[in-house]
C-alpha cells in the first residue's frame, strides 16, 4: 500500500495556497446550467414558480395569509397572522385591553390549541418562573469558557449544551416534550442575556453584570431588567417588547428556521438538536438576520441624504440602492418585500402604530419619518426598476428602529427575534412528532455527468 505523508515544511502558508488551489477546482466541476431547472420540474428553494411555497405538511398552528389564488393567478390581498384560528391583532389588542403581557399567553395558545383560562395563565408564569432558572455552574461551563462575540452561535451552544443537563433528553413522550419545550422558552432570554454580558466583558472590555430575575415579572420585563445595568425600565418600554415577542413568536410552519425545525423532529432527534437548527437558520441574513441589514441600511440613510423629509431625496437615494450604487450595493431594499405578505404585513402594521408614540416621547420622529418614506416610496421605485411585484414593508423595518428606542443593541436584535420565535418552533416540533409520521426526505433530480474511475497512478 502507498502512504501518503507530508513534507516536513508544509505550513499554514501551504495550506492556503493548496485551498486557494482547491476551490479553483471546485468552480470548475461544481456548476449546474441554470436552463436545467426549467427543463426538469424542479422547485427551486422549494417554491412554485409564481412564488408560494410547495406544500410541504399540513398545521394547525398557525396561518400566514398574503395572498388568493384567483383562476390559477396569484392576487394579492391585505396581510393576516392567526395563531391558532387567532387573529394576531385580536391578541394583542385583548392584552393591551386588560393590561397585561401577553407572550407567556401567546406561548399558551401555540403549544397547547386553545387560550388559557385565568387559572391556566397563572400555572404558565409559575412555569416560567420555575423553568427560567438556568442550571448550576451553566454560565460558567457553557458560556464563558468559550466566549463569542457572535451571540446567535452562543444561543444555538446554550441550547445544545442544555442536553448534557437534562435527566431524560431523548425522551419523545408528549409529557417530555411540553416540560422541555417550557424550559426552552423560559431560559432562552435568560441564556441570549448572559451571552451578550459576557460578550461585552471579553471582547468589548466592558463590565458584565448578572441580576437575577424577579419572579413575578414577565419575560419581556426580565429581559430589560437583566439587560440594564441599573435594571429600570418603564411599563410602556416592556409592553413594547412584549408587543414585539408575540409577533415574533411564530409565522408558519414554511418559514426557513421552523421548517428546519420540523425537519430534524421528523427525525426523531432531541429538541435540543432541533431547535439549535431554527436558531442556525434563523442567523442567516436572508431570514432573522434581515433586521440587523436593515439598520445598517438606514444607518447609510442618514448620513447620505441631506434632508430626510425631501421625498425627492429619499427616492433618489432608493434608486441607488436598488442600482448597488449605495449601502451595502446589494441591489436590496432591506425592510421591504414577503414571501408571502403582498399588500401589507401585519406584523409591521401593529408594530409601526405600537412604535409611533414612543418614537414622540423619545425623541425619534424623523428616523421614524424616514423609515415610513421608505415603506411609501420604495414599491415606486421598484416599480419603475421593471419589477410587477406587489411588495409592502415587512416587520423586519420597524423592529430594528423599536429595539434601538427600548436601548436594545443591534447585536441583540436577531437573538430577541429567536427568543421569542423558540415557543413556535416547539409547537411546530410537538405537532410534527404526534401528527407527522415520516421522515422529511425531498429528491433533488441528479444532473451529474458520468466519469470512469482511474487508478491514482493513471490521474
């Protein structure tokens, strides 16, 4: 047999040669004809090609309406969020009604079908309060042995390394899984906050501190409160946060991260596995990254556009960035366009009225002014770049802009989006488990080009 060794002064400076050296190989054999996906039936990403997504499943969890299929054309329509049959407007309209934070309840209805009784929304906080608890030396162990600024990756290692303290972590049992799916949600604030102090002490130089939660305040009070030094807050400024996590806390079983979610329960993995996943994916910035894009695009905004109330300037600038002649050149208008929403999204709807007075009281109105050009001025522009797509401002344009006033970081904003979101991905789990039944397998059509084998000395 022929071994194969290194020469004794092969470096790192080797090594990046022979990778450079590599990938130019990997360009060459690694391309597919882009004609083939309209020769083959193939659903690029999953989606028709009108857009919509194949149907992959079936859910009674939550719905995502945007558009009607009217004689086989997508039209589109005004945007609507249910949860559970719920319209989302309606929820957070019943909490602000009768004063009181509504995720916890939110969470209730995801995971079990129906809303809580007075009772039942009682043992959900008990719950929290229990479960928000992180175990013994977990901060120490998990988190700060190997800090990161990089916060979604230390949330996806937090989630992981619960598994390690868990007594039964593979146990499928619906019992099993609610009692795991309510730690989740419970600890995951408690574990985004520790990761981001620790973040500010080892890579900021900044001090880090650590309060404990009280046990009679909601998950969107114990985040302001363990994220500030001083831990004050008002009541308007967690009601916001509040108003923030039930609209981020689900969007359909076909959203990029829940899908991965249910694809690993299908599995039959732990959830811990699972859930890391939707927090993988949900990194990504063409899915809860996109808030932190947009800011860095309003961020360019504001220091290239001398008036920010001249539409004529704004639309101009717009055009720029849909040319890749400003911000990132992307060729992006982050903030704006659905996969699904056409007319409006409803979750920016709620969130830009909720947004509206604090903005007043904390001296933000013309940031907010130029974020509402933008939701007027860019399907315009996009219309006059050639492209019929109906588009609206999603949730991800105001969210940024919300956190900023609550004096949440910008590092901070896709965590919040996954501590929020992790209540529907663990419905989506539990109901794959108990109503899915089989393996998520979809086929990719092989288009490989034959090629013989050679012996090594032949090559």
């Amino acid at each position: 047999m022929q071994n194969i060794s290194l020469p004794i002064s092969y470096d790192k400076r080797d090594a990046i040669w022979d990778i450079q050296s590599i990938c130019s190989q990997f360009k060459e054999y690694n391309t597919i004809d882009t004609d083939l996906y309209k020769v083959y039936p193939v659903a690029r990403g999953l989606r028709n090609p009108d857009g919509t997504g194949v149907v992959a499943g079936l859910t009674q969890i939550c719905n995502v309406h945007g558009y009607v299929i009217d004689e086989g054309e997508k039209s589109p329509v005004e945007g609507r969020l249910s949860y559970r049959g719920i319209d989302v407007n309606n929820l957070i309209k019943g909490c602000i009604e009768e004063n009181r934070f509504g995720y916890e309840e939110a969470a209730w209805l995801l995971l079990v079908g129906k809303l809580p009784t007075k009772e039942q929304l009682t043992t959900m906080r008990e719950l929290m309060t229990l479960y928000r608890e992180l175990p013994d030396s977990f901060a120490e162990d998990v988190l700060m042995k190997t800090p990161s600024n990089q916060l979604m990756i230390q949330l996806s290692r937090g989630v992981l390394g619960l598994y390690f303290y868990d007594e039964n972590p593979d146990d499928l049992s619906i019992e099993n899984q609610m009692r795991q799916s309510l730690q989740l949600i419970a600890r995951l604030p408690s574990i985004m906050v520790m990761a981001y102090q620790i973040k500010r002490r080892f890579w900021d130089k900044e001090s880090m501190y650590f309060h404990q939660p009280l046990p009679d305040q909601s998950i969107s009070q114990t985040i302001l409160r363990m994220l500030r030094a001083d831990t004050q807050f008002t009541e308007e400024e967690a009601r916001l946060l509040d108003i923030c996590m039930i609209l981020h806390a689900e969007h359909g079983g076909g959203n990029n991260s829940t899908f991965a979610t249910r694809v690993l329960s299908s599995s039959g993995t732990d959830i811990y596995a699972a859930i890391s996943a939707g927090i993988g994916s949900l990194k990504g910035p063409r899915h809860g990254g996109a808030n932190k894009k947009v800011r860095e695009m309003v961020e360019f905004m504001k220091q290239d556009i001398k008036h920010w109330d001249n539409d004529a300037e704004v639309k101009d600038y717009l055009f720029q960035l849909a040319g890749k002649q400003a911000g990132d050149r992307s060729g992006l208008i982050y903030g704006m366009g659905h996969a699904v929403y056409t007319k409006s999204d409803p979750r920016a709807v709620i969130l830009k009225r909720s947004a509206r007075r604090l903005a007043a009281a904390k001296g933000f109105e013309d940031e907010f002014a130029l974020l509402e050009a933008v939701e007027r001025l860019a399907p315009e522009v996009l219309a006059e770049k050639g492209k019929d797509k109906v588009i609206c401002a999603n949730v991800d344009l105001y969210s940024g802009l919300v956190y900023k006033m609550l004096g949440i970081p910008d590092e901070l904003h896709t965590p919040i989006f996954a501590a929020a979101r992790v209540a529907g991905w663990c419905a989506h789990r539990m109901e794959e488990i108990v109503c899915g039944g089989r393996l998520i397998r979809p086929a990719y059509k092989a288009v490989l080009p034959h090629q013989d084998y050679q012996p090594l000395k032949d090559r």
